[in-house]
C-alpha cells in the first residue's frame, strides 16, 4: 500500500510503481490520507487539491483508491491537530488501519527528509536508538526513495510532467525542521550536490558505530538505581518504558517534561502521560497502563 499525500515526492513514487507495474509483478493499493478541516483557508484548499490530484491520478491510470475521507458526511478532523507530531500520529493511525497485514507501508521519504530528521534528532539530543527506523527497509515499511534527492526528485517530476501540490507549510521556517530545510541544508546543497549525501552517510557511519548503552530496567526501577543514572540513562529508561507500554513514539519535549516531574524532590508523585501512568515513592519509580 502506497501512502500518498499529492506533493511532489509521493507524486513521483506513485508514477514509479504504475511506471514499472509489470516488472515488479505485484499489485498496489493507494492511500490519500485527509487531515480534515483547519482554520487557514490556504491550508484547506491545498487538502482538497492534493486529495483531488492523487484521485484523478488512480482515475487516470486504473489505481485503487483509498481516503479517510467522505465527501457526503460532515467531515471533521481529530481535535488538537496542531502540530507536526499530531498530524504525523493522524496519518499513521490511519496507515494501519487500512493497511493489510500482507501489505508493505510505501512511503515517499527521501534522502533530504531522513537527512532533516537525523539532523533535529542530534540538535535536540535525542539517542540513536530509532534511526533504524530511518532505514530504506524497516519492518513493514519501505522507503524506496531514501537515497534520492529531493532536487532529483523535482527534475523526475518535471521531466515527466507530473501533477502535485505544494504543502503551503513547507516554506514556513517556523519551525526547527523548516530551518534546516530551507536554510542550512538549502545552502549546503548550493555549495556542492555531493554534501548532503556524504553528510547522511557520515551520519549512518556515526550511528554503526556508536556502542549501545548498557540495558536499564524497564518499568520499574529503585529509587536508589534512579539516582546513580545519568541523564541519557533516564531518557532511555522513560523511551523505552513507554514503548514497551505501547507508546509508539514520544517527542523529546514529552520526555523531558516526564523528566523534570520524576526528579521533582516529593518523595511520593503520580501523573499521566497519554495512556501511561508514572509513580515515584519513596522505593522506586513505576510505569504502567491501566487494562480495560
């Protein structure tokens, strides 16, 4: 199942699988996921015409088609939509819904996406142990665009004379990830092609090569054992916590904030986080959720 969303990269991953359909001898399904109703007009109309664009492709070319979308219901999105993790969990909690158990996740990430992520991932401190998930090949995902660039990406599509829709939000530079997209990587890119692919493999190198920390204790952990752990050892503990609790994915944000709250100076604390519920007495500290 492919998932495409109408911008350029997904555009040109959907032309490649109907271009080369027969050679790979297999059948695809695609999936245009709708993230509903938002207040900016430009953002509405850009849902619309890429929902459309994907659409009239499928139409086109004898693709199936599938969207969260119903043009004869009173659509509305998920609340709290408002930030580029919510809308990432949207998407995906939609991608497993749909998807097939013998289906593989298509995705439209490139070199210039993965690239962006690794770089906020060390910007901001987080461990290494998800870039696995960044791989071309992971799991029941596959991104087979993942070495490609994105200024190869635009001359496929222009030689081709493919359709998309520009993300309105993509130019902002609000934001960490925009920053480096349009500003540090844009420029590194304009000095030589080359960088951005050595930079992403240096990086690969970098994570190869990194010793993986010695285990901490998942869901419960003494107070005492709490004390001696260093910083690093405390997010792995809460990251690791959480997924084994089936959290997916956690923004440092969050993890931080379990943090501060955890090494508060009460001896007896309890608070919430999504689904997981986080005790510290005056023994240990605990993670679990709740069974219905």
């Amino acid at each position: 199942m492919l998932a495409i969303s109408g911008g350029v990269d997904s555009m040109v991953l959907l032309h490649l699988f109907h271009k080369f359909q027969k050679q790979m001898q297999s059948q695809f399904r695609v999936l245009c996921v709708h993230h509903g109703l938002s207040p900016d007009k430009k953002i509405n109309e850009y849902r619309t015409e890429s929902l459309n664009c994907v659409q009239d492709f499928c139409k086109t070319y004898d693709v199936k088609f599938l969207t969260n979308f119903d043009p004869d219901s009173i659509f509305e999105p998920a609340t709290g939509l408002n930030s580029e993790q919510q809308l990432r969990d949207f998407r995906y909690g939609h991608f497993n819904a749909f998807k097939q158990d013998h289906e593989i996740l298509v995705l439209a990430h490139h070199l210039d996406d993965l690239l962006e992520t690794q770089m906020l991932d060390l910007i901001r401190g987080s461990h290494f142990e998800h870039w696995s998930q960044h791989k071309e090949h992971s799991g029941q995902i596959f991104r087979p665009l993942a070495h490609v660039s994105k200024e190869d990406i635009l001359q496929y599509a222009k030689e081709a004379k493919l359709q998309w829709c520009e993300d309105p939000t993509n130019q902002q530079s609000d934001s960490l990830r925009n920053w480096l997209r349009n500003g540090f990587l844009k420029e590194l890119s304009e000095k030589s092609k080359g960088l951005k692919a050595n930079l992403m493999k240096n990086l690969v190198k970098l994570y190869e090569h990194t010793p993986i920390l010695a285990p901490v204790a998942e869901l419960e952990i003494t107070a005492n054992s709490w004390l001696t752990l260093t910083q690093s050892d405390k997010q792995q503990f809460v990251l690791r916590s959480a997924r084994r609790l089936g959290l997916k994915s956690m923004t440092q944000g969050q993890i931080l904030d379990i943090l501060q709250k955890l090494d508060l100076g009460q001896k007896e604390i309890k608070f919430q986080t999504g689904p997981i519920f986080w005790i510290k007495t005056t023994d240990k500290i605990q993670a679990y959720r709740e069974t219905s």
